[in-house]
C-alpha cells in the first residue's frame, strides 16, 4: 500500500486525466449524434419555418404564391380530415406501415392523370396548407394503401420539409387529379429529405447568413484594433500608469513567479535537454568539434543553473507565503503544461483548415489526438516518477511488499503499464517470509 | 445610455463621455450590472458590491457560467474570487480583508475590476470563451482544453491509502478510454467528410465554399436555427460594444485615477506575498526535479569530456589560441540563440488555435488558411519529439530501478521482451 499523501495525489492526477478524456468522449459523442442524424433522411420538422425565403427547396421551378384556402376548400378538407381520423380509427396500428403518402384533392380539378411523381410540390404544399388551416391529429402519420379504404381514395401529405413551407406556395388548380390512388410502398416518391441526394441544393436562411458576416467583420475589426494598438497608445499609457500606481499603493515587491514563466522555464528545460541528447549523441571527428562540443556542454550547463536559481529563489518565496495566507485557493492537481502559453492572445476568429480528402481529414485528427495523449503520459510519467522513485529508495526490508511495489512501478514508469517483469529469488532454499 | 451623436457644447459631452464609456463596458461584459452600479460603487455604496462581487467571479471563472457554479452563494462567490485574486498576483490587501458576506467594499472592487482590465483585453477574451461557433472546429493546440481546469472539485477526498494496483487499473482504463475516443473520432471525421462533400456549392462565402455541421442542422431543425441567430445576434451586440469601449476607454481610466485617488492609502506590510498562480506549485517542484536531474548528467558529460580534453590538450599549435577565440564565440552565440527560444513567446511557430475545417478540391492556396498536409507533417514533428521525451523518461525510470534492484542480491529480474 501507498502512503496516504502520496495516495491521494496519484489519484487525484489520474482521475484529473480519466475527466478531461471523459470530457472529451463526451463532447464527440454528441458531435457525433448531430452528424448521424444529419445523414439520416430529415424528419418533419415540429414547427414550420416563417421564412418566406427559399429554405430547403427540392423543386426550384415550383412557382410559389401564397394564397390562403377558399371557404369550400375549407369545408372539404373539413370532411377529408374527418373521413381521414375514421379511417385511422378504422386501421388503427396499421397506419405506421410506413410508406404510402396521400395527397388531398383540389375541389374542382378535373384530373390530369397526376402520377405520385407529378409536381409533387403543388399538392405538397396544397396539403400543407390544409393541414394548417385544420390542425390534424392523426394525420400526420403514413396511410395506409387507399385502395383498403371503401369510398375514399384520399391523398394525403406526409412529408416533412415542405410542411414547413405550407403556408407558402399553393396552387389550388395545379391540374393536379382529385382522387388518385397512390401506388403501393414499393413504388412510392421517396420524399424525405436526405443530404447526400438533396444536400446541394440547401442555402442559408438570409437573416442567419446576414448575422454571421456581420459578426466576422465585427470580430476582423476586434482583432486589427488589438493588433494594431498604436490606435489608442493614450489608452494604453494611460493603463500601465494605472498598473503602477496600484501597485506601489499597495508596496510589495511583484517579483512573482507567473504561470507565463514555469511554462518558459519548462521549454527551457526541454530544450535544454534536447541539445543535450544532440551533443552527446554527435560524434567528434576532429579535435575542433570536441572542443565545440565541450564548450556547448558547458554553457549549456551554465544556463540549467541559471534556471534552476530562478526557480529555486521563488520556491523559497513560495513557502515563506503559505506559512502566512491562510484560506482556500483554487489550486488542483498540477496541470500538464501549456505548450502554446495560456496567457498568448486570444484566437480571435479560427484560421481555415483545408483537407481534401476524408483520409486525410482522419490522419490529422488521430494525430492530434495521439499529440495530446502522449502530452499527458509525459506529463503522469513524471508525476510517477516524482511520487514512486523516492518511495522504493527509502524503503529498506526486502519482503513481498517492497517486491511487489518495484515489479508495478517498473510497469507503469518504464512499460507505460502494459508489459510486467519477473522477479525471481536465486536462492531456492530460502523460505519466503510471508508478507 | 443614449447614442445620439448632436452637436453639443464640450462640456456636455465630456460630462456624457463617461457614463457612455462604462454602458459600453457593461454592455461589452457578461452579467455585467448597470452602469449606476460602477457610480455608486465609487462612493462605496453598499447595494453595489454583491453586484461586482458577481461580475469578478463571472469575469475570472474559467469555464462558462453554467449552473453549477452561478447558484454558489455570495459568500462563497467572494471567497473564490479573493483567492483567484491573489493567485493571480493582486496587489491590494484591502481586497482580501473585505468580509466575505459580500456587502461592503464597493470601491476595492471596482480598483479590482479595472486592475483585471487594465492588465489584459479582459472583454476580448471573454468574448473568445463564449464565441458562437459557426464552423466544425478542431482545435490544432490543447490550450482551450487545458485552460478550463474547473471549480475545484471537493468531491474527491479523505481516499486513504490505496494499492498500486489500483493506479494500474486506472491507467488501464486510461488507455482504454483513449482508445474508444481515437476510433469514435475516427467515425466522426468520415461523417464530417461527407456533410462537407453532399453540400458542395451551398455555402455564400466562396471561400468556404460547403456548409458546415452547425449551418446544416440549422437547415433542418429551424427552431434551433433560431436559437443559433439569436446567439449570434448576442454577440454581434456584444462586439460592438467591445468596440466602442476601446475607442472611449481613455476616459475611463482617467477616472479610475480619481477612484484610487480617493482610497485611503494603505499600510504596507511587506510580508505580505502573493501566491503563486495555481499552475506554479506542483508543476515547479517538478521543474525543479527535472532541471535537477539534467545538471547532474551535464555535470557527468562536462567533467568526462574535460578531463579527455585536458589530457590531449598539448598537441596543438600556436593556431590554437585563435581558432579556440571562434570556437568559444560561436558557441555563445549558438546558446544565446537558443535561450532566446524560450525567453521570446514563440507560441505563433507551433499551428495554435482551433481551425475551421473546409473541403476543397483546389490545390492551389486561394486564400489564407491552413492546408492539412503541412498541419499533419508539423502534428508528426511534435509527436516524434514527445516520443523522444518518453522513452527517455523511461530509460531513466529504469536505470534508477535496475540500480535499486542491484542492491539487492539474491533476486533475478527477467525484463519484458523489448518490443
């Protein structure tokens, strides 16, 4: 078992990691039920869109005018809709069977033999906008095939998108024939919507599309006041004066150690050691590049010492400090370091990226992904090291438990916790003191 | 406030120019109170501090304001915002000594707020948190993702001891975890791809040319397309009145000169010392380990190399002296260079920030953007470099145990088989 301290630490860093991981997995699971249920056929949507503007059209040739239903229209949708909920009370829990789409008929069209295929806009939006004047119930559900119903070979309108749009577009003598049977399931107009078929034929609502250029001007003009801040240099003055005088009101040194400078001293170190590794790796051919080398050593050396002094400076101011404050700080488990600085400007509107292909598109983002899995088991291999190594020095009996504890440390600091040594006693005779 | 723009006398408008300036600074904020709330908090009000109280903690908590962490009491709101203070080097004590019901001190907020504005673009940045995002994103950096380290969680406490085998465990779950999202992102970048390819032409802006995952579902579900605009519309407001706060800010900070003018001054006590920002702590004292261990080796190559070179030395001709001058400058300029790395922010060498992703087919750079190719080479580059790291932190860890274990006899250690 692990000390308490040190227990508790190790967990807490672990969890810290098996969050952010969670968090990730969380926000992709719910990009990734958007993006399934966007390649999906559309279901209706629940509420009609009030836009005028051409939304998800199929039929651009359709020539919309609005016109509300005449009263006669009224009162033979009336009917309709009632002969439609006996007939849904008649085959109740058939009607999902899915698939036959009904249109309603047109007072007073003599038919033109109206295919299921023929303009199905006008009747679409003919239907729609019964639908609307009368709010159905049951109605909105696929029918059943016609020819089941005595008497009435209604057409009715199913689909989705374009009740949407009812109150838009009718034509009221589309030519469109009055009773038509619609052809059984397997012939029928595939009317939903689906992306790859229909996708390229989708524009922005204008208001939306208003808004978003608007805010990327809005925000290119936030960033060149930022980046070009000789705009307002008296503002700026203006703001350091203020800085200062706060601070010598106040009348303590500021020499702190910021988050900004841990993270420069850490690329520091990592670089520091990178050069190291190149300098030792090099092979001197002649007496010139063994000189380089050692002198490269030892400056290299020299500034280790530097960072080291700066960072060992403010680890003193750092305990006189938490002697004196008392209080609960928002500190938790110490975090992997920022590779970019936190602190750098905020991105102000995101650059594009171009992929052309979905491979490719993959590549990037499993690699970035490794990038950022392998950032953090840096970062726990040396927090394991921190916490491990200092424990298996100082601890002295040799018995099952010290055993124990340097098999899995060797697991999880050198194999990344996949791979076990074995340890085996070279005396055989001796017994095993039990642990 | 009013934005009629009369002719009007001088003193009329620089007595407007003021209030004008703050509106637009609470218009700019996020929760931010009215601007009558900054008057009286000058003069010490009382109803205006919980309201600033309020605005601190929104403005420095570092995730949203989600429900969690807006339904914490005043007092508790304060606290917080006292220690994210002092974490992050402020200077007042009057702050720190106010009482934490939140009822008093109106002015030390307000010298707060202005102190937090006056170091950084504080309503730029908020605004970058909380942006609507249009485009599919993906982030290039892990800066967003490990820059929102949350409200401390007191949830995990008193654990006890635990076996290493459990930290096993939960590394085990770790690689597992990592292994689900790597195949579901996998699934989600083939959708992605798709979207972008079936709604080639749609968009308005050339240079996008498809749409993306947002603009579609808003195509297909309206009611959240509204939601979407109304966003949108938000936050145009809100950029506005960032704007118009930059241009008329000098006419703030005259004033906030007046306010802390009017502050009885404070005893110095020079012990006083703020704390280290959160990231400092833990992760120093491993520097400082790190760092440790890096002297000890070059101490070891230094003192090697030294000594083979002290014991050659004699062999060299009277051009020595000369080309040792060059040698010792160059090498000074070769370190010199490569302290200024680390000293200069280079955070722009690195692919940073999260990148809106587009499909085209073109090959030629039409405009400015990224392209995938030289992102994947740069990403590759990082991750040899982090592998590098790894095996090296490793090969540590087990010359350090092989030394443990040596001295102890009597045991065999059969290592794994090197993969």
């Amino acid at each position: 078992m692990l000390p308490a301290e040190c227990s508790r630490r190790l967990v807490a860093e672990l969890r810290d990691a098996l969050d952010s991981c969670a968090e990730r997995q969380r926000q992709l699971e719910q990009s990734l039920r958007v993006s399934r249920r966007l390649l999906r056929a559309w279901e209706p949507a629940e509420t009609p869109a009030p836009e005028p503007t051409p939304g998800p059209e199929i039929n651009e040739e359709t020539p919309s005018s609005a016109c509300p239903p005449s009263p006669q229209d009224l009162k033979e949708l009336e009917l309709l809709t009632q002969a439609l909920e006996k007939a849904v009370r008649v085959r109740k829990g058939l009607s999902k069977a899915g698939g036959v789409k009904a249109r309603s008929p047109k007072s007073g069209s003599a038919s033109s033999a109206t295919r299921a295929s023929a303009p199905p806009s006008t009747s679409r939006c003919a239907g729609s906008c019964a639908l609307e004047a009368k709010p159905p119930r049951g109605v909105r559900h696929p029918w059943v095939p016609a020819k089941d119903l005595p008497g009435h070979r209604l057409l009715l309108v199913g689909d989705g998108p374009h009740m949407g749009q009812g109150a838009r577009a009718n034509k009221p003598e589309a030519g469109l024939g009055d009773q038509q049977i619609v052809p059984k399931a397997a012939s029928q107009v595939p009317e939903a919507f689906t992306l790859k078929d229909k996708g390229a034929l989708l524009r922005l609502p204008e208001a939306f599309r208003k808004a978003a250029s608007r805010n990327a001007r809005l925000w290119a003009q936030l960033s060149s006041m930022q980046t070009g801040d000789s705009v307002d240099t008296a503002a700026a003055t203006a703001k350091t004066q203020f800085l200062q005088k706060m601070q010598t009101a106040a009348g303590q040194p500021s020499s702190m150690l910021s988050a900004a400078e841990v993270r420069r001293l850490q690329k520091a170190c990592s670089l520091l050691r990178l050069r190291m590794r190149e300098e030792l790796m090099a092979d001197p051919k002649d007496w010139t590049q063994e000189y380089r080398s050692l002198l490269t050593l030892e400056g290299l050396q020299a500034l280790v010492g530097q960072c080291l002094h700066r960072l060992q400076e403010q680890q003193e101011l750092r305990s006189v400090v938490v002697e004196q404050l008392q209080g609960p700080c928002p500190e938790g488990p110490p975090r992997a370091a920022l590779p970019c600085g936190g602190d750098a400007d905020p991105v102000w509107s995101p650059q594009l990226l171009l992929y052309s292909s979905t491979q490719e598109l993959q590549t990037l983002a499993a690699l970035r992904l490794r990038v950022a899995m392998l950032d953090q088991q840096v970062h726990l291999e040396k927090v394991l090291m921190a916490e491990l190594l200092p424990l298996l020095s100082e601890q002295e009996p040799l018995g099952h438990p010290w055993l124990a504890l340097c098999r899995a440390a060797h697991c999880l600091l050198c194999e990344r916790g996949q791979r076990f040594l074995t340890v085996l006693r070279d005396e055989p005779a001796d017994r095993l003191s039990p642990p | 406030m009013g934005r009629r723009r009369r002719r009007r006398p001088d003193p009329a408008d620089a007595a407007r120019a003021l209030p004008e300036a703050i509106a637009a600074l609470s218009r700019a904020l996020p929760a931010a109170p009215s601007p009558e709330t900054f008057r009286r908090a000058k003069f010490d009000r009382p109803e205006a501090a919980p309201a600033l109280w309020r605005l601190l903690f929104r403005v420095l908590s570092p995730l949203p304001a989600d429900g969690a962490s807006a339904s914490l009491a005043l007092e508790a709101q304060a606290r917080w915002v006292k220690s994210a203070l002092r974490s992050q080097g402020y200077p007042r004590q009057a702050l720190v000594q106010l009482p934490d019901e939140g009822f008093q001190g109106g002015r030390e907020l307000l010298l707060a707020l202005a102190w937090l504005l006056a170091r950084g673009p504080l309503p730029e940045r908020l605004l970058t948190q909380s942006r609507v995002r249009l485009g599919d994103e993906m982030p290039l950096c892990e800066c967003e993702a490990l820059a929102s380290p949350g409200l401390p969680a007191p949830s995990v406490e008193a654990e006890g001891c635990v076996d290493i085998r459990h930290l096993q465990w939960l590394m085990g779950k770790l690689r597992l975890r990592w292994r689900n999202l790597m195949a579901g992102q996998q699934e989600q970048c083939a959708l992605l791809g798709q979207i972008h390819a079936y709604t080639r032409g749609c968009h308005s802006d050339r240079s996008l040319g498809h749409l993306s995952v947002t603009e579609t579902e808003l195509l297909r579900d309206p009611k959240g397309g509204r939601q979407l605009l109304l966003q949108l519309e938000t936050e145009n407001a809100r950029l506005e009145a960032a704007l118009e706060w930059r241009r008329r800010e000098l006419v703030f900070w005259q004033w906030m000169d007046t306010v802390l003018d009017a502050c009885p001054p404070e005893a110095s006590l020079p012990t006083f010392l703020p704390r280290i920002p959160k990231l400092g702590a833990g992760a120093a004292g491993l520097l400082v380990r790190e760092l440790q261990a890096l002297q000890e080796e070059l101490r070891e190559a230094v003192e090697a190399r030294r000594a083979a070179w002290q014991a050659a030395v004699g062999g060299h001709g009277p051009e020595w002296r000369a080309a040792r001058r060059a040698l010792q400058t160059a090498v000074a300029q070769d370190l010199a260079a490569l302290q200024r790395a680390w000293e200069q922010d280079e955070g722009r060498s690195r692919p940073h920030g999260p990148c809106r992703l587009v499909r085209t087919e073109a090959r030629v750079p039409g405009g400015p953007g990224l392209w995938a190719a030289g992102v994947t080479e740069a990403l590759r580059a990082r991750e040899a470099c982090l592998e590098a790291v790894l095996s090296q932190l490793q090969s540590q860890c087990r010359q350090e145990l092989a030394r443990l274990a040596g001295a102890r006899p009597g045991l065999i250690w059969i290592l794994p088989p090197a993969h």
